[in-house]
C-alpha cells in the first residue's frame, strides 16, 4: 500500500486545453519531490494516464501553479508544468496561454490576487 496525502486543487479548461490548477504553497517546495507529486496526480508516466487526472496526451496534461506575487508590478506569479504522458518528465520550458486563461478562476477561488 502507498501512502496518499491530499493536496488541494482545481480540474477545469482553460481556452481549449484541461489541466490541474495548485496554489504553490499546496505543493512542496522541493521540485524533484514536487515533479514527483504532478507525476502521480496525472498518472504518468503511462500513455493511457488511466490512474491519475491526466488526458493521455500533452494537450491534456498541463498544470498551472499559481501563488500571489512578491512584484509591485504583478498581482501573481504563474507557473506552467507541462506533464509528458509516455515518460517521467515535467517540462517548464513551453508556456500556455490557455491555462493562463484559466487561472483567474483558481485565484478568485482561493483569493490569491491583492486587491487594487
């Protein structure tokens, strides 16, 4: 038996792509263990992803990581993570817009913008 540890987060289309939104500070600061985390939340590495929330395809392996910025010009800080189904890989190299889209919603959600 593995053990689980809960980590809140939110499931939804941005644009035209699905991914999971997290607040950064749901998720360990440490990036291997972090990468490690995405990894079994989408059910990677397996091209089907069948034992985790991912789609079995790029399109529909993305996650966002958002966390209320330190900048005076920025309200948040956004991470995109893009999930490899077919092998143990987390990418921040490519950027998507569509989950840019929609991480306005995780940040009304958990109140993470400052207010102007």
């Amino acid at each position: 038996m593995t053990s689980q540890t809960p980590i809140h987060c939110l499931v939804f289309r941005g644009g035209t792509s699905k991914g999971l939104y997290f607040h950064a500070s749901d998720l360990p600061r440490d990036v291997p263990t972090r990468d490690s985390v995405l990894l079994a939340a989408m059910g990677a590495p397996d091209v089907r992803e069948i034992d985790g929330m991912g789609g079995g395809h790029p399109l529909t392996s993305k996650v966002a990581v958002i966390k209320m910025s330190l900048r005076d010009d920025a309200d948040v800080d956004y991470l995109f993570l893009q999930i490899w189904p077919d092998r143990a890989e987390v990418s921040d190299n490519q950027n998507c817009g569509n989950l840019l889209a929609g991480g306005r919603t995780l940040c009304a959600r958990r109140r993470i913008a400052r207010r102007r």
